[in-house]
C-alpha cells in the first residue's frame, strides 16, 4: 500500500464517521459515568472526545501510529502529514540507485 491509499482510506474513514453514534459497554458506561461526575461535566461526548485526543497522542507519541502505518502503508505519520515520501523528500525517487550490494560508492 502506499501513501495515496492512506489518504484515500483515511478520507473514506472521515466520511463514514460523519453520522456516528457509540455504544458503550457497561464498563465503559461506568467509567464515563464516574469521569463526568468527578470532572463535572454535562456532556459527556466532550470526554469521550477528549479521549480519542489522548489515544490519538499516546498512539503518535510511543511509536505505533508509525508501526502501524509502516506495516500497513508503508508510510509515517510525518510521510502522511507531509504528503510525501521521505524517499520523493530527499529525492531518492528521482535518481534511483542500483540494489547492488558489491558495489561501492567511491572505488579506488
């Protein structure tokens, strides 16, 4: 896959999640029930948003986001936010170097 289909599939994403409604478990239930009191709040979709802020950044900031994305994609969360490869970045697209293992770059 590639970073055009990332693109794709993350606009595809935002386009479904346009009209979603959660359901929780019991235990999520609970436990947002518990976050709104102890955090006074009356809507409780302000903490659940706040929430996917803080596994967004914890997912971004331990290094699986661009797990995940490398092996999926084959791109970083940088790659994505760029829209570029480091690859077409640093123009390694545009000249290309031969795979070849025994060759060296400066020969004597």
């Amino acid at each position: 896959m590639s970073l055009d289909e990332l693109t794709d599939d993350v606009d595809a994403e935002y386009s479904a999640l346009r009209d979603v409604s959660v359901s929780l478990d019991e235990e999520s239930r609970t436990e947002l029930a518990l976050l709104a009191a102890a955090l006074d709040t009356d809507d409780p979709s302000q903490l659940v948003q706040r929430a996917v802020h803080m596994l967004f950044q914890t997912t971004v900031d331990s290094g699986k986001l661009d797990f995940h994305l490398r092996s999926r994609y084959d791109v970083t969360y940088d790659e994505y936010l760029s829209g570029m490869t480091y690859e077409e970045m640093t123009g390694g697209a545009a000249f290309p170097q031969k795979d070849d293992e025994d060759q060296r770059r400066y020969q004597f």
